[in-house]
C-alpha cells in the first residue's frame, strides 16, 4: 500500500516513515502542500491508498490542500494535527477529510485508521452506501426531505450539501425514525468497521449534520446508547436563523 506523508518537519517524518515502513507501506514523503498536489496528479505510478496530512505547512494551510486536493482526486485523506476542537475537525471533514487523528496518537490508532479509510475506497470492498438496497424513494421528515435515489437533502426546499460520510449516516436514522441505534450499530452500518476507536468520529460527524440543517433536536442522543432521528411536529421543524457574520 503506498501512502503519501505530507509534513514539514523531516524528523518526524523519517521517524514515521520507519514506523510505517515496518507495517508493509510504502511511504512518498511531501514537504508542503504544492509537493503533495504534485505527487497526487495522475501518473504511471501506482496511485496512492491515502495521504496523511499535516494541517501545520509553511506554504498553506492544510486545510486549503484538503480542498485542492478533493479537485484532483478521491484518495482518502487523514488529517494530523494538534487541532483538538470540535469546529476544526468539523470544518476537515467538511472539506472532504476522511478522517481526523489528533497529536499526540497512538502509533497502532493511526495505523488502524490508514487501514480503514483505505478498506472504504477499495472497488469491491467492505465500504457500500448506507443506503445501498433501499428501494428508490425520497424520506419526508417534517422540514426534511432525504433523496435516497440521488443522494438530496433539503430543509423547507433548501438544498443542503452533506459529505459522503454525513448523507450515509442521515439517510440510516431517517429509514427508521424514533428508533434508537446504538452507536456500535451505527458505526458498523456506516464506516463498515468494528474498531472503537471511530466513536470519536461519529460525534463529529452528528455536530456536523446538526450544524448543516441548524435543527440540531432532529438527531436527539440517547445517553449511554447512542441516537435516534426524533421528526418534528408539524410546525416544529423550522430550521435555526443561520448566525450572523462576524
């Protein structure tokens, strides 16, 4: 599996590079994000499984090259960064991140994570829509309208654009609403994995769609279990004023 580091400083990199090597991937490593650009355009070589990317590069934001890249290319990115806040990570996933880890990690965490985003972007692999099976047919939920044959959401006729990762989770809670799903279940249906440590990102990825359609009691959380899709009454599923610019 050939994976692309993207980090500035050299020691870290080598030193992961030496961990990663001995796990059987191939690792190119990219100073800054115009080195990472260039490494993704297409090539003879073997296309990269995914790229690691630092956030903290001295020509661009790595958000910014987050955004490049998703232009050229669909290779799974992990963003790596001290960035622990809710709103970053949030703001990562919105761009078209597949995964967030936060410094300092474990070294078998990350690893796990290299190997399950790469399990979602291989043809024939575990990784389906969530909706995959479901007869073709649009989900009205209050204000909420979910498309499943073309993937659409809308409040009150409002487009609202979602990732991948976002439309899979809505479209599962809104088959069944007021049915609890536990997030074990969620994850497995979902992200297609059993391992733990994606909990993180499924908190994420519930304040995002909150945050997105701005009627954050349509996903309640069940304390100690996990969450339900709760339909508004009528007249009840009127979406937040967006806040004011600052």
């Amino acid at each position: 599996m050939r994976l692309l580091l993207v980090e500035d400083d050299d020691h870290v990199a080598a030193a992961l590079s030496a961990v990663l090597a001995r796990h059987g991937l191939s690792v190119v490593h990219a100073r800054n994000g115009e080195e990472a650009l260039k490494a993704l355009l297409p090539a003879h070589a073997e296309p990269f499984a995914v790229v690691l990317l630092d956030l903290g590069l001295p020509d661009q934001d790595g958000f910014e090259v987050c955004g490049r890249i998703r232009k050229i290319c669909v290779t799974p990115v992990i963003m790596v960064t001290a960035r622990s806040d809710v709103r970053s990570r949030i703001h990562g996933l919105n761009l078209g991140a597949d995964d967030y880890v936060v410094k300092p990690y474990d070294t078998g965490e990350l690893l796990a994570r290299i190997h399950a985003v790469s399990r979602r972007n291989t043809p024939g692999g575990a990784e389906q829509p969530a909706d995959e099976g479901v007869p073709g047919e649009a989900l009205y939920l209050g204000a909420v309208t979910v498309e499943l044959p073309t993937r659409q959401v809308s409040v009150d006729g409002a487009a609202v654009p979602l990732t991948r990762k976002e439309f899979d989770l809505l479209a599962l809670l809104a088959q069944r609403p007021g049915v609890v799903f536990r997030r074990e279940q969620i994850i497995s249906e979902v992200w297609r994995t059993s391992w733990e440590g994606t909990g993180r990102t499924l908190e994420v990825h519930i304040a995002s769609l909150r945050a997105k359609l701005r009627m954050p009691a349509l996903i309640e959380t069940v304390r100690g279990v996990g969450y339900r899709l709760v339909v508004p009454a009528a007249g009840a599923g009127r979406r937040l004023p967006a806040s004011p610019a600052s």
